[in-house]
C-alpha cells in the first residue's frame, strides 16, 4: 500500500504546504506576489456580497466584532479600515461562486488573494499605531491562512494579535471606561474570541495557550441590541468550552503537565476533574444550544442546526478526545493506564463528529464551516483508525466505513480550505502504515447490517466515565454490558498502579502525533515506516 503513495518517495514520507487533489497548473509559483494596489476597494455589489457570506458562514462562530456598528460604519463617512475590510473580503471569498473574487477566474484556489495581499501591505502601517480593528484583521488573516495551506503563517498572524491585545488593554473590564457601549461590547467580542483563537489553534499545533485566564477581568460580550441572542449565546458557550480544552491542554499536553503525570500514582483523578466539567458543561447548555446528533450509523436523520453549533458540539467531542486520548491502552498493555473506559468513550466522540459532518455533507454545508473545524474531524479520524487496527472484525469494518465517510467529508471542505487535502491525505498515509484498506468499504453507502445481539448503542459522556455528575438516564443496559466489571476491577487496578506511576509509553496513542504540525507528521510517519520494515523481513 505504501509503495503506491506519492508522498512515500525515496524511503521517507514528505509531505509539504502543496495540495494533493489539486491539479499542478492550479499552483501558481512559490515566492509569485500579487501585484496590487492596497487602497483599492472592490465595487459596491461584490463588497456587499463579500460581507453578507462573513456574516452568513464564519461571524456567527466567532463573532469578533459589533455587528451593528460595523454595518453602520459602511454607510458614514467614518468606514472601517480596508485592512479590516480586506481580511473581511479574503475570508469570505472562500465561499463565493463569484468570479472577481479571483485573481485567475479559471483556478478556484485564488479566490481571495487579492484581497489577501492588499490585507499584507496595509499590515505595514499598522505596527506603530494599531487598534482593536487591527487585533480583529489578524485573527480573521489568520484563520484565512489556516485553511489556505499556510498554517505557520497563521500561527504568527495569531500571535501578533495576542500581543496587540495586550497593549490595547484588551484583557480589562472597560465597563467603566468614558466609551461608547458600542465600543466595549466591541472590545470584549475581540478579547474573547481572540482567547477561544488561542486554545484552537494551541490544540491545532501542539502548543501551549498564550493568555493566561488569571490575567484578565473581560466581562462576557452580551447582545446589546438584542438582534443576536442565538449567536452570542452560542459565543459564551464556546468561551467557557475553550476554557476547559486550555486546562486539558495545560494539565496532558504541556511539559509541565506530562511531568506531573508521570509522577502520580494515577492520572484518574486529573481525568476525572477534567471529565467532570465537559460534562457540567454539556448539562448546563441552554435549550437553544442544546444538540443531539442523529445516529447516522443507524440511518438517523435529521436537518442539522446552525452551524455554529454544529460547531460548537464538535469542539467537545473534539475536547473529549483529546482528554482521554493518551489514556486508551495499547496491544501490548496488560494493565489499562486508567480505570475509565478511555477507549469506548473516544470513540463515542468520533462517531457523534462523524453524525454531525455527515449531516452537514448531506446539507452540502460542510464547505462553509470555519478552518479550525478541519480539526475537529481530523481528530476524529484519527480514532477511527486506531480502531479499524486494534478491533474486532465486525468493528473494524465499522470503522473502515467510518474512515471513508469523515474523508469524504473533508473532501467537501477542501473546497474551501486547501489544507483539508493534506490533512486527508495524511490519515490515509496513517492507515496504509497500519495495513487498514479503507478502500475496500468504499462502496458502502450506508452501515452494514448488525446483528440484532451486537446492535448495542453508544455510551453518552455521562454513562461513559465513573463518577458522573449526570445521573445514567439512558442505555444502562448497555452500560452494564460494556462496563459492568469497571468497578470490580477499579481496586485490583489501583492495587497494580500503587508502586507504578502512569506510564505513557506502550499507550496506543503513545508518540502519535496530536496536532496539525506538518513536521511532526512526517517524523512520526517516516519514523514507524522504518520500524515496520524489520518486522515485514
């Protein structure tokens, strides 16, 4: 499998910024500028057109600015920057059908970079005097070169903002500031989504959050004209969201943290503190952000929501994952790293990621989703291939099925994002690596027929992990199969671990790659390519 793969050349996997998909002539050459004229401003119908595709697809997940008083501004003499309007016109032509947006209308992939590249220049004038406009341009430049297979530049594009916000005093209250209420909702909305920016992007690229949640005392943004309830109450979910993936960022992925890990008896009850407020947080949901995926696995459907929210709730499958990831026992384990069920409950999260990416391909909506949901289902596939390697028949068939419907998914928003083509490839490279022919359950429209012994449902969160503070309402009789003999083997467990710390190595997951970062991919897969060749002698 692997001598038929095109980034396996010469003993080694090399992958780079460039797409696999995509054919060569629709790359234009490495080191190629734009020349533009970055005081230039589209005409009125496609910037109108350009600013009602932001609105409609990517502000209602990180609303990073006031709304109305933007719109206002559009009509007075006081208009807002071009380099905000640019970073505005580059994210949103993703999206558009409309040629102009194009600076070579027969390659789909240059829509935008005009807009880009005047966004660049007009950075230049912006070091010595920038504004809470410049803060909100970087982060919007930022998912824009995520998506566009530029992802070290918006990593620094992101950083740039966080530094800024610094110095505008972003991270203090302002309500009793002699501003407009205008201008502080619009300061807390750049504060706050810049701090939900930092843990995506830190879980992204394997790194550690920049703002520190003990210094800052930024109220919640609130809909101050009471024409967004829906967004803005999706918005302080996704804050306080964001900030338990920091803490499980800060406490399983840091230095710091693996050192802590290593050194106590158990890791259960880090995990259980951790565990215990996803699930407060998914109990305490409002009812208008409340979200129950269809079981497409079993034909469930249902006309997805909001894509904020569909959004939304792939972040805590997301951050279900990576929460209990590093604890799922490898082959060779004889002891379980952990008294929870770790993995039963990460694939719990993949399959509900998956419900919800199938329902938003079926709507065709997958294209308009933001670039760091690419993530989210990037993670999910990652589970999914463990499982099709380590399982039983039945489940890794499932699982191969699984594998080719979240690829196909983040096919559909490769349309949009360039990078999903990489990051596609790269699980298929990881399966082939793992001898898993995904490609044999292709065909598959829908899920095999189960036997009525094996059609068990998943686990919710709440049933999944001990010590639940939300009472098992649901599928006990599953739960009793699947986990019966937990609390049995709970104190033989801990008797085993009381003179052996957690030790991550022999994991299933143990130096595989957590984040997006290129390089770590090629290490790794290049790495376990080099260890399989002895074995296959």
């Amino acid at each position: 499998m692997l001598r038929n793969s095109k980034n396996f050349q010469g003993g080694a996997f090399r992958f780079d910024s460039r797409g696999y998909r995509i054919d060569g002539d629709d790359e234009q050459p490495l080191g190629q500028t734009i020349p533009v004229d970055p005081y230039a401003l589209p005409p009125d119908d496609l910037s109108n057109h350009l600013i009602d595709l932001y609105f409609s697809h990517f502000y209602p997940f990180l609303p990073i600015l006031h709304k109305k008083s933007f719109l206002a501004s559009l009509r007075s003499e006081r208009r807002p920057p071009h380099l905000l309007l640019n970073a505005i016109y580059a994210l949103a032509s993703r999206v558009s059908a409309d040629l102009r947006v194009r600076t070579d209308p027969s390659l789909p992939s240059t829509a935008g970079d005009v807009f880009f590249e005047r966004a660049k220049l007009l950075l230049n004038n912006e070091w010595d005097h920038f504004r809470v406009e410049t803060v909100q341009s970087l982060i919007l430049m930022s998912s824009h070169q995520n998506g566009a297979m530029k992802t070290i530049r918006g990593w620094l594009y992101s950083g740039l903002a966080f530094r800024m916000l610094q110095n505008l005093g972003l991270y203090r209250n302002c309500d009793a500031w002699n501003i407009s209420e205008a201008e502080k909702e619009n300061r807390k909305r750049c504060f706050f989504v810049c701090f939900v920016v930092d843990r995506l992007s830190c879980a992204m690229f394997g790194r550690t959050p920049v703002i520190d949640e003990r210094d800052y005392d930024t109220p919640y943004p609130s809909d101050i004209d009471g024409e967004e309830p829906q967004i803005i109450e999706n918005f302080l979910q996704l804050i306080k969201l964001a900030s338990i993936l920091g803490s499980v960022l800060r406490q399983l992925y840091t230095v710091h943290g693996k050192h802590e890990l290593s050194i106590v008896p158990t890791p259960d009850r880090i995990i259980s503190s951790l565990d215990k407020q996803l699930n407060m947080w998914l109990a305490r949901l409002p009812q208008g952000v409340q979200y129950s995926p269809p079981n497409t696995r079993e034909n469930e459907r249902q006309p997805a929501p909001a894509i904020e929210r569909c959004q939304l709730h792939m972040l805590f499958y997301t951050t279900l994952i990576l929460l209990h990831r590093p604890f799922i026992p490898g082959p060779t384990q004889s002891v379980a790293p952990s008294v929870f069920p770790s993995g039963a409950i990460c694939t719990y999260a993949a399959n509900k990621i998956l419900d919800i990416a199938v329902s938003l391909y079926e709507e065709g909506r997958l294209k308009n989703v933001n670039s760091y949901t690419l993530y989210f289902m990037f993670t999910a596939g990652i589970i999914f291939i463990n499982d099709a390697a380590t399982g039983d028949s039945m489940t890794s068939f499932e699982s191969k099925i699984s594998i080719n419907k979240i690829m196909r998914g983040m096919e559909q928003a490769e349309t949009t994002w360039r990078t999903s083509a990489r990051h596609t490839n790269i699980l298929g490279e990881l399966a082939g690596l793992r001898d898993i022919n995904y490609e044999e359950c292709a065909h598959e429209v829908g899920y095999p027929t189960i036997p009525a012994d094996r059609q068990q449902p998943p686990p919710t969160p709440a049933i999944a992990v001990p010590a639940s503070p939300e009472p098992a309402t649901s599928h006990d009789q599953y739960q009793s199969a699947r986990f019966g003999q937990q609390n049995e083997n709970q104190q033989r467990y801990q008797e085993q671990q009381e003179a052996r710390p957690f030790d991550p190595i022999g994991t299933a997951f143990w130096g595989v790659p957590t984040s997006f970062d290129i390089e770590e991919w090629n290490n790794y897969l290049n790495s376990t390519q080099q260890q399989s060749v002895p074995q296959q002698q």
